[in-house]
C-alpha cells in the first residue's frame, strides 16, 4: 500500500485531474451559454447558428474527454495537452434537426 502511496505517477494523474475539474467546469459554464444562445438565435431567426453548431459539438466531445480521462477509461490527456476534438458530425446533417 505504502508503494502505491508514494507512486510519483499517480499523483502527477491527480494533478492533472484536478486542472481538468475546473476546466470540465468552464465547459459546462460555455456550454450553457451556446445552449442559451442557440435558443435565441432559433426564437429570433427561426434558423440555428452553424458556427456556434459546430463549437457546441466539440465542446460536447472535450467534454466527454474530460470525463474519460478523469474516470480512468483513457492515458491520453484532454485540450490543452492534447488536441482540441474536431467536430466529428457536419452541420448540414444536424441541420435537418430544425
């Protein structure tokens, strides 16, 4: 027990899992405001904005990145020691959602 204690690499991990905490916290501030945002643009406009479409998507992944890498299902470490996610879905296939 005492070996697992003193482990150099596990309190590193818990380092860095303390900075993503707080920046999976700045996510889910940001995400509300797209999700605000987005609400308005559809109420005012009737049409959803693309380029906040897209940022939504990839904050939505970094955010499940975060909580992979701080539920121990991945080594590999999230924005800003690794690379931000590119939205994965187009636009145009999330618009037909309108």
């Amino acid at each position: 027990m005492k070996q697992h204690l003193l482990a150099k690499s596990t309190w590193i991990r818990g380092f860095f899992m303390l900075i993503y905490a707080f920046l999976y916290g700045v996510a889910r501030i940001v995400i509300t405001a797209v999700v605000l945002f987005q609400f308005g643009a559809m109420l005012l406009t009737g049409h959803l904005n693309e380029r906040l479409l897209s940022f939504g998507q990839s904050l939505s992944l970094y955010s499940y990145q975060i909580i992979r890498y701080m539920t121990y299902n991945t080594e590999e470490k999230p924005f800003p020691l690794g690379p931000w996610p590119a939205s994965s879905a187009s636009v145009e296939s999330l618009r037909g959602r309108e």
